[in-house]
C-alpha cells in the first residue's frame, strides 16, 4: 500500500510540474506577445502558434478566422499607383538554374517586366520551406505597406519537411504521442525548435538520410506542417487586406506520353493544396491546366534547364510569369 501512495504521489508530482512548466511558458510568451491566445493554444483548434526565431523570441499566434470569399481579378482597375506583390517558394521561384549555366531570370522578375505598375518584392531562396516562407512574411509584415498580392509558390521542398519528425523521435515511446505533445504544448515546441537548432549549428550534426518508405510515411507531417504555415499566411494576408494566392508551378512537358514528369508526393501535396484554398476561400493558380491551354505552346522549346524538369529556363520563366499574370488580372 505504503508503495502504491508513492507511485501515486510520484504521477501527480510529475504531471504538477509539468503543468507548471507549461504554465510558465505560456505566460512569458505573453508578455513578449502581449496575445492571450496564447493560452487557449491546444484547448482551441483555431489557434496557431508559430516559432518564428526562437533566437530572437519571434513568435506568431493567430486565431483563425472564417475568411470571407473575395471576387478576384480586381486590382488593375482598382488600384492606384503600383500594385505591390510579395512572392515566396524555393529555388524555382528565386530562379535558381543550375543546369542552365548561370542565372538567367525567375519568373517574378518576369512578371514584373509585363507591366510598369508592377512592383515585386521576391522573398524566395532556394531550398527553402513554408518554413522560411512564413519567417520572411511575419518578419516584413509590420511594414507600412503591405502588399496588395501574395503569390504563394511553396511546394517541390515541402516533400522534406518530413524530416522535422526525427529530431526528438528517439526520446518518446510513440510518434503518436509525439505529434500530440507538439500540437497541445508549448514548452516542448520551444524544446523542440532549441534541440533541432542546437543539433544544426552547434554540434553540426547532419540530417539523417530517410529513405522514400520512410518518406512517404512521414508525408502527412508535411501536409501538417504546410498547413500549420500556410493557413498563418493567409490570416496574414487577411489582416493585412491582401488578396492571397497558393500556386502551383508546372514542371517539364512530355510532348510524346502527353503529361507532366512529376514526382509522386505532388499528387499528394496537390489534392491538399486545392483543399486547402477551398476551405479559406483564397485562389488555386494551376500553372499545369493553364500551361495546357497556351496556344504557343510548342514541344521544340526549351522550357527547362538541360536534365531537369523543375527549374525553367529563360523562355520558361517568362512563360509562367504570363500564365500568372494572365490569371491575376483576367487577360484573355
């Protein structure tokens, strides 16, 4: 009896010292923030919470709101003066070309020789996530102006975003209750974005290698964490009165077999990506349907770098920047 009163007081003093921990947590993120949401994370599923640098105690909580469905394809004629557009991804929209020789152009720069009233600012690098995409947004959001447009281009990096699952995997019994810790608590996301740093730039320890079964299983973290970012962007973007935009940029034709040399986790991020827009009321510009109805379009160009299908070439750069632009501001 004596043992099972100690085993009993042992559980309630672990779990006190957790909630207190917790507690403790939470309320100095308040007083950086000043955002009492922060208390309702977990508790409430239409709150987010975002590490955005943990160095710098950067941290972004949004209550999600329901977004009112807006008609598109107004700004030209709307606007006065330039029409300001922020653009995000990876390499594909920083313009990244390695097999090209150099680097030629991207498609935002592009965009912005279509029209003068144009201005872009391309917050793109190659490599990089929704993960980087949402530090750069939240880190220039409290400019005086925001942007009229946010072209949204994440999508072939996200695939390894599945690898953020690996940092603390070995310490908890079950990835389950891994994933469950990391929705409901705030110290361990704090712990956990402090552990994946110290492990990056202190030790220098490298990225384990995850093979494609792995991969795949681990694709729904990736979603998640997509989602988790990109449905921050869009609150964004709503409280800034900015009209936002999820793009999916087309890859290599194969003028022979009719169809897009793809790789399988597309599939996947694209049937989300759709769902996703749907459900917060923002555009879907599917660069691979509007591709298909270009009536230039023709299978002796080069559109892409030399044994890639990702990253365009000059010609294809200014390709979609049109296809874009023809989609922003109804151009027939």
């Amino acid at each position: 009896m004596n043992r099972f009163k100690i085993i009993k007081k042992i559980i309630l003093a672990f779990f006190i010292t957790i909630f207190l921990v917790e507690l403790v947590a939470r309320v100095i993120i308040f007083l950086i923030t000043l955002n009492a949401n922060i208390f309702f994370y977990g508790i409430l599923k239409n709150i987010s919470f975002n590490i955005i640098d943990l160095s710098k105690l950067n941290f972004l909580i949004i209550s999600e709101k329901k977004i009112t469905p807006k008609k598109s394809k107004f700004y030209k004629k709307s606007l006065e003066g330039n029409i300001l557009i922020w653009t995000f991804g990876g390499s594909t929209t920083e313009g990244f070309e390695p097999n090209c020789g150099h680097i030629t152009s991207s498609w935002p720069n592009e965009l912005s020789k279509l029209d003068e009233n144009i201005e872009i600012k391309n917050f793109a690098k190659k490599g990089s996530t929704t993960n980087y995409a949402i530090q750069q947004y939240f880190s220039n959001f409290k400019n005086k102006r925001k942007p009229d447009i946010i072209l949204w281009a994440n999508k072939i990096n996200e695939e390894y975003n599945s690898k953020i699952v690996s940092s603390n995997k070995n310490l908890i019994m079950s990835l389950k209750i891994y994933k469950t810790l990391k929705t409901n608590f705030i110290f361990f996301l704090l712990y956990d974005d402090f552990l994946k740093k110290f492990n990056t730039h202190i030790l220098k320890i490298p990225e384990k290698a995850i093979d494609k079964v792995e991969i795949q299983k681990s694709w729904s973290e990736a979603i998640r964490n997509y989602n988790k970012n990109t449905k921050s962007a869009i609150n964004l973007a709503s409280e800034g009165k900015s009209k936002f935009y999820i793009v999916s940029l087309f890859t290599e034709y194969d003028f022979e077999n009719n169809n897009f040399k793809r790789r399988e986790f597309y599939d996947v991020w694209e049937k989300n990506a759709k769902i996703l827009a749907s459900e917060y009321s923002v555009d879907y510009i599917d660069t691979e349907i509007l591709f298909l109805k270009e009536k230039k379009i023709k299978n002796n160009q080069k559109y892409f770098c030399d044994k890639d299908n990702v990253h365009q070439s000059l010609l294809g750069n200014k390709l979609t920047a049109k296809i874009i632009y023809n989609y922003l501001f109804d151009v027939k």
